[in-house]
C-alpha cells in the first residue's frame, strides 16, 4: 500500500486520465453523429445537389460513406486510447518513483 | 453436377467443419463456458462478433429491402453498423475491464439492486428468444428452398447442430465456429455481387459498380434507376425521404433506434468479456465493424444491381422471354406473375398499383391462392365477364412486387454464375442463421444458469453443477427456438422491431449510466429502465397491435427505441437529485471500470 499523499496523487491521475478519455470520446461521438445523423439523415437532401463517382453525396453518405468513417473512428478511438493509457501509466510510475525516492518508502 | 448436389455437397461439408471446430475447442470449466477463458484474440473476436451479429435477415432479406426502398434502406445500413461505434466507445472497454460473465452481471453489481439484476435479466432472455426463434426460422427456410426438405424438417436438422456444438464448447466452441462461419458467409455473399458488378458495369468491386454506368446503355445506373423507378410508379431510388413511411423524423429516430438498440444487445455485448484485456476488447471493436462492413458496404451495391437487373429482366417480357430464375423462384411462390391478358409482364409500383402484375404469395396458403389463381384465369378467359381480377385481391392483401429474399436468393442464377456459386448461397444463409443462434443461446444459457440459479438463488452451488445447468438450458432453449420456429406467431417481423426498441430503452442507457456516472443509484436506473420499457412496449403494442394511431410524430414502431432511450435517462436524471447516490463500494467499482489496467 502507498502512503495517503502518494494515492491521492494517484487518484488524482487516475481523474486526469478518465476526463482525457471523455474529452476524447466525446468529440470521436460528435463526428459519428455529424456523418450518420447529420450527412446520412440531417442534410441528406442538401448534399445531394453535389455528386462523388456517380453517386448523389447524401445517398453515398447513407449507404456508403457513413459505415467508412464509422470503421475508421474505431480504429482511430482503438490508437488514442492506447496512448492515452500509455501516458496514465507513465504519469502513475513517476509518481510512486518520486514517492520512492523519500526515505519513508523503504519501510 | 446439379445444383442440388452442390448443394448437399456444401452444406454437409460446412456441419462437418463446424462440428470439427467445436470438438477442438470444447470446455471443462464454467470460466471457458461463458467467457471462453478470456483467452480470444482480438482479430479472432472481431470475426465471431460479426458473424454473431449478422443473422438470418441481414443475409437473405436487407439487400432485398434496400433494393425496394432506395435511399431509406440506409437507415439499416448506417443504423447496425453506427451502433458499433457506440458499443466500441461508451461499453465494451469499459464492462470488459469489469470482467464478469454476463450483462445483468454488471447491472445488479453496480446498482447493488436484485431488482435492477431481475429486470435486465427479464430484457436479456426476451430479446434473445425473440432473436432467437426467427433465427431457426431461417435456416428452416434455407433448407426448404435449397434442398427442398420441409421446413419442419430443416429446423430439426439446425436444432441439433447447434445443440451438439453449443453443449460440447459453450462460448469457446461457439467462438471458433463462428470464425469459421463468417468466413462461408462473407465469401457466399461477395463473390457473386462482383461478378454481378462485373457484368453490369464492368467493374470489379462493386462499391465502384454501383456509381458507374452500364455497360449495355452507357447510362449511369443510379440515373437509371431513378428514371425507371420513377416511369414505373415507384419512389425515386436515389432521392431521400421520398418513398412512404420515411419522411425526416422517420429515417432519423428508425436509424438511431437501430444504433442505439445494436449497442444494448446482449448477444453482441458478451463477445467482448471473451477477450484477454481492455485493449483487446478496443481493437475487437474495431476489426468486429471492419468485418462487419466488408457484408454492410456490399449490400448497398447488391441491393442497386438486383433492382436494375430484375425490372430489365421481367417488365414488358412475355412467358418466353423470362429468365430461368423466374422459373426457379415462381414454383415457391415468393414471386408470381397475374396477367391482365396482353401476355406481357407489367411491374409497377404504388403510383400505379393497379396496372402492376407481379405479386408474391406471402401468407396466404397454397389452397387460397390457387383459387385466386383459378378464379383469375376465369377472369381473364371471359374477358372479365366470370371470375375475378386476382390483382385486386391481392393489392388489398399488400402482396404487390416479389418476396424482397428473392434478390439475394437468385443473385448468382441472375448473374448466370456457375451451379456451386448457387449452393454456396444456401451454405452462406445457414452459417449467417447459425452463427447467431448459437450467440443468443448462450445468453439464454448464462442468463439462466448463472445470474438467476447462481446469483440469485443458489450461490453455493458448486462449479460442476452450474456447467451442468449451463448446458441443460442450452438444450432447453434450443427445443423452444425451434419449437417457435416450426410454429412461429404470426408477428415476428414486428417482434424484431421490440427486441431492438427494447435494448435501446433498456441496456443501452444503464450501462452508459453505470459506467459514466458515480453518482446514480439503483432508484434512478431502475425508474429509468422501467419507464423506457413501458413507453416503447406500449408504444409497440398499441401501433402494431391493437391499432392505436401513431400519437408519437407519426414515428414507426421500428424507430420509437430512440425516443424510449430518450424516457429512459430523463426519468434516471430527474429522479437523481432526490434519491440515494450509490455507495462506496459501487463507486470504487465504477472507479476500478475506469482505470486502465497496469501492463
């Protein structure tokens, strides 16, 4: 067990990473509904004035498009999150290191 | 060689290799029952998950609805697959690290509530028999079409392939089947679309094929499609919120209500305690849609080549100059042609309902439409003087346009693809059925076997007994998925629409409540679900059933989920404030959920 002051440093990180993750899912939430509600549905109409390869841009967002990027915020969100996680573990280490270097820590 | 034998030659070699895998991977222990030990790759979860998740209809029946609604058939589309992201985000890391077996696990946990863990427990086996019980349909169907066994027959057959591999492996064995499965699916359902694309607009992939021009017209063939859309009295195909029944409001909650409902399946939720870390259940998420989107970004493209092919094939064609496929698909009903005596074929739709001439037999029994038929022919040997115009009849009966399977079904004989693309078809349908049966029915298993004998009414009970019980319920639930799917009720279409309006009112805004609120207690997620529950449910019942108009802005009973979810965390919001937060032990749950885990 570490002493009281190290854990709440560390519950301290360990509130610095959650808010981190939520900042981070929620803009990745933000663009998925942009393009499946808001491309796919909202504005479907609207975008089909324009075209891309043949297809009407808003039909190609409903039946296309949308799953493309729902594939690739997945994946982004799957490479974010490992750094993130990598981060929270480098902030946790210095920590109890710090705490460590202290003459107490080798009680 | 026949088809035929083809197809007898797939299907037998396909049980075979399923009943393989699952003797290689059968279990001892409870931990490799339900989780499968915790020990599947990501890679490996991701095919499970999307074979699990690809059933019967989104096999044989979405590219048949896409085709005959256009644009709006993206609602399907985006709707199963955005609620991965969801899932991938808000759940799967999060109930993974949690690591317990099953849903109402972590719902009678967090909420220290038996009744929170009854009520998710009650959701969880409704929406897996629902499922279920359409999923045994399915492969009844397959086996009827395919190899003309009788559905009865066929079920049975299905009944003890996954009774035999689902008993021996649990979730372990019903993980590396489903690997295998994805994999006769995916290649069932792909390689005749390319060929299709291939002939239609010379393009190999088929996601290029469907906004390239024909090769006979030189014509793009989404235009192509509007116009004869248009000239035979159907809604545009490309334009949105045209057709009826779709308008904003519609495609908008029916697509969210799909999202949402996806993320809250059980079935589906499982797969991800099946992995070995938190960072396995991220990346499991990811290649789940990835596999998931190789059938979903296809089908679009399917769906716009079997559109074109069959109006260009049958409309203004007379009985000789039908394709071979007519012939095939008319002797099973699922498309019959009504003449009004000028011995051409007219298909046309809503706007001009009454010249249209292709129907399909649908419910009715055999006997009733060969009097139809018979009083038709009288009909039309008179002149109209005798007997009766069988189209009437059969408009008000809303069985206007061929079955929508039939598009999947006939693709490859369409494309004039040789006889063992044809039986792959069939050996595809049933390892789409079986995969997700087999999903379902270890949710039924764990749910009864571990969170009510085990949780809830005998925790002594020792690890031999709850594998026993475990595999006893397996054997239970699949005589009653194939017991409903030899008699089925009359609504299981409508019934879908409850199971995933359901798991959108329910699951889904617990379990994000759970994991990303400290402080809410089992009063308010409790009242929440409830409440989502009763709205949706009466929602269902009344539009569907006893004919309540749709009082909710005209919303269909598919898309009232979204609206349900909406009930769900507004109830579970007000009543916060007034009630008692969770205690100590539950935020140090949520707390631990949060924390990554130490390398």
């Amino acid at each position: 067990m570490h002493p009281p002051e190290v854990q709440a440093a560390l519950a301290e990180a360990g509130r610095r990473h959650w808010r981190r993750n939520v900042v981070f899912s929620v803009v990745l939430l933000c663009l998925w509904a942009a393009v499946g509600l808001g491309c796919g549905v909202l504005f479907a109409d609207a975008l089909d004035e324009y075209s891309l390869g043949g297809f009407p841009l808003g039909f190609w967002f409903a039946q296309q498009g949308s799953i493309l990027v729902f594939v690739v915020l997945i994946l982004v969100y799957a490479l974010g999150m490992a750094v993130l996680d990598r981060v929270h573990r480098r902030e946790r280490r210095q920590i109890v290191d710090a705490n460590g270097q202290t003459p107490e820590a080798g009680r | 060689m026949s088809v035929q034998a083809w197809t007898f030659v797939f299907v037998l070699s396909t049980f075979a290799l399923y009943l393989f895998v699952a003797w290689r991977a059968r279990v001892r222990d409870t931990h490799g029952f339900y989780v499968a030990g915790r020990g599947v790759p990501a890679i490996a979860n991701g095919m499970a998950t999307a074979a699990d998740w690809m059933s019967a209809a989104s096999f044989l029946s979405m590219a048949g609805l896409i085709s005959s609604i256009g644009y709006a058939g993206g609602v399907y589309l985006m709707g199963w697959t955005g609620g991965f992201v969801l899932l991938a985000l808000l759940l799967a890391p999060y109930l993974r690290k949690f690591g317990h077996f099953t849903v109402p696990d972590f719902v009678g946990d967090r909420f220290e509530s038996k009744v929170a863990r009854l009520v998710a427990l009650v959701c969880a086996l409704f929406i897996s028999f629902t499922y279920v019980a359409g999923q045994m349909r399915g492969v009844g169907i397959v086996f009827a079409r395919f190899l003309e066994v009788d559905v009865t027959v066929g079920i049975v057959i299905g009944m003890a392939l996954v009774f035999v591999y689902a008993t021996l492996g649990g979730m372990k064995g019903i993980t590396w089947t489903q690997v295998a499965q994805y994999w006769v699916l995916i290649s069932a359902f792909v390689i005749p679309v390319i060929a299709i694309s291939m002939r239609l607009t010379g393009a190999a992939v088929p996601q290029i094929g469907m906004g390239s021009d024909l090769q006979s017209t030189g014509e793009a063939l989404l235009k192509t499609l509007d116009d004869l859309n248009r000239e035979l009295g159907f809604a545009s195909y490309t334009t949105p919120f045209e057709a009826s029944g779709w308008d904003k409001v519609n495609v908008l909650c029916t697509a969210l209500a799909l999202m949402v409902g996806t993320a809250g399946l059980p079935h589906v939720i499982v797969r991800f305690y099946t992995v070995k870390n938190v960072q396995a259940a991220r990346w499991s998420g990811f290649w789940a849609l990835f596999f998931i989107a190789l059938l979903y970004l296809t089908a679009p493209a399917a769906a716009a080549f079997a559109r074109y092919y069959v109006i260009h094939s049958l409309d203004g064609k007379t009985a000789q100059e039908l394709p071979g496929w007519y012939e095939t698909w008319s002797r099973t009903g699922l498309i019959v042609w009504l003449d009004d005596g000028d011995g051409k074929l007219e298909y046309r739709g809503p706007e001009k309902a009454s010249e249209n001439e292709l129907f399909r037999i649908g419910t009715l029994s055999a006997t009733d439409f060969a009097d139809i038929r018979a009083q038709h022919q009288r009909w039309l040997d008179s002149g109209g003087e005798l007997g009766v115009d069988g189209r009437d009849k059969l408009t008000t009966s809303k069985l206007a346009g061929p079955d929508l399977d039939i598009l999947v079904l006939a693709m490859p004989e369409m494309a004039e693809l040789a006889a063992w693309i044809i039986a792959l078809i069939a050996a595809g349908g049933l390892a789409a059925a079986l995969s997700t049966a087999s999903g379902l029915l270890l949710v039924i298993s764990s749910s009864v076997a571990h969170d009510l004998y085990y949780r809830m009414l005998r925790p002594q009970a020792s690890e031999a007994e709850r594998l026993k019980l475990s595999r006893t319920a397996i054997g239970v639930a699949v005589v009653i998925a194939g017991v409903v799917g030899i008699y089925p009720p009359g609504f299981v279409a409508q019934v879908v629409a409850f199971a995933f309006g359901l798991a959108a009112s329910s699951f889904f805004p617990v379990l994000v409540l759970g994991v990303f609120s400290r402080r809410i207690g089992a009063v308010p997620a409790v009242a929440g679900m409830v409440a989502g529950i009763a709205f949706t449910g009466s929602y269902i019942l009344g539009t569907v059933y006893f004919g309540v108009p749709r009082w909710c802005f005209g919303i269909r009973p598919e898309g009232i989920g979204a609206v349900g979810m909406l009930v769900n965390f507004g109830v579970a919001f007000a009543l916060m404030p007034f009630c008692k937060g969770a205690s100590e032990a539950a935020q140090a749950l949520v707390d631990s959920v949060r924390e990554p885990e130490e390398e």
